[in-house]
C-alpha cells in the first residue's frame, strides 16, 4: 500500500484480513511522509513499512523510480494507493499498469484531483461518492472499477460528507480489493473486466455488496 495520511482505508483492510474476509498477505506500507499514520498502522499490525523522502531525490521522476523499485522488491502483486497525495511518474507506473488501483473520493470522472467535497457542494451536486480505479498515467483518470453513491443533504458541509462518505470508501475499498485477491475482477485490453464479462459501467456499492450495473 501507498499512503501520505492518517490510513483509514488501511486500517480496514488489516481489519477484514483479521475477520477472515480479504484473503491477502500485506507486505508493505510505503509512505513519503515520515508522520502518516498508516505507517504507525502498519507498525502496529507487524507490516513492514518504507519512507522515502522526495525532498532527498533531485527530481520526481527518480524519487518515482526508486519508490516503484522498492515495491517491487517487496514481492507484492497488487498495489493499492489510499490518500498518496502525489502524482507518479508514467515509466514509474508502466510495469504496474493493471496492478495499481486507487481510491478516489469522488464520482469520477467528476472532480479529479484534491477539494473534491468542496467542488460537488459548490456545483450543487444532489450526489457524492467515491471511486475505486486502475492507476495509469492520467491523473484520477484510469479506467473505473466500482463507485458508491450518497445523497448530499442541504445541511452538508465540506466535512460532515467528508465523514458521511468516509465509513463507505472503506467498505468499498475492501470489496474491491476482495474481488481482485479472488480473481473477480481484472483490467485487460477491453477495460475492466467482472466475472469474465468487460463493464460497460462501474460496479455499484450497494446494499452491503458490489453489484453490476443494470
Ligand atoms: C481518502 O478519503 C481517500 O479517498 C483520499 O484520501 C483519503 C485517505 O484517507 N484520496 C484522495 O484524495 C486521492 N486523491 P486515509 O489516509 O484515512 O485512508
């Protein structure tokens, strides 16, 4: 896993490994933020963990290289990025292209990029959600695996849907990541694929499971 923050969606990983309900092995927490709390997480769940400062690499494209290096030393199979604030260089990510997925807390391809609670309430969006991806070289861009959806309410603010999405983006990380451990759901040519038939659409989140869409 990559993390620059508090390491929410970790900690719900660890806890449905724990209950038996995500089978994989997690064999590296990687951070460029000595502080995150996703690393204490991972420390606290006998996780290895890997702090790269960017500050020490004279650019991005060589700290990129470097990070993806390591992670590969790692042996993992699928690398999952939850809150890495940054933008990663594109011969970084090739090798993982199709092994990468991100959590995005917005309906992509809706608001891209940071301030996404801020830029639905400000559009006066009905609906907010969050976005589970495949990581390519364009920014919250990759092709899309699954969304959750919830109704903005007139009294929300940018934190209280903060707060109200943020209990949703984990379950459907877990879900996610769930069906990538089982061999559900992949990325090949034709785009994401689900029980070996191409999504037309993102899965849905709903009523506790992932759905296709109808
Ligand atoms: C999550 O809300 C995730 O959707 C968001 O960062 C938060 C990380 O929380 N990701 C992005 O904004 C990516 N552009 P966590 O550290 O508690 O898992």
């Amino acid at each position: 896993m990559l993390a620059s923050g508090r390491g929410s969606n970790l900690a719900a990983l660890l806890v449905a490994r724990d209950c038996g309900d995500l089978p994989a092995e997690f064999v590296l927490v990687a951070s460029d933020k000595a502080t995150a709390g996703a690393l204490r997480l991972a420390e606290g769940a006998g996780v290895p963990t890997l702090v790269l400062d960017p500050r020490a690499y004279p650019d991005r494209r060589r700290f990129d290289l470097d990070l993806f290096d390591r992670i590969a030393d790692s042996g993992a199979d699928l690398l999952v990025m939850a809150g890495f604030m940054r933008i990663i260089d594109g011969d970084a990510l090739t090798p993982w292209i199709g092994r990468m997925v991100n959590i995005h807390p917005s309906l992509l391809p809706k608001y891209r990029g940071l301030q996404t609670h801020r830029r639905a309430l400000e559009a006066g969006d009905r609906e907010h959600g969050a976005s589970v991806h495949y990581v390519t070289a364009e920014l919250d861009g990759g092709p899309v695996i699954a969304q959750v959806h919830i109704a903005i309410k007139p009294d929300d603010d940018e934190q209280r849907l903060a707060q109200r999405l943020l209990p949703l983006e984990h379950r459907l990380l877990v879900a996610v990541v769930a069906d990538i451990a089982a061999g559900k759901v992949s990325l090949d040519g034709d785009g994401v694929q689900f029980e070996q038939e191409t999504l037309t659409q993102p899965l849905q989140w709903i009523e506790g499971r992932l759905k296709a869409a109808s």
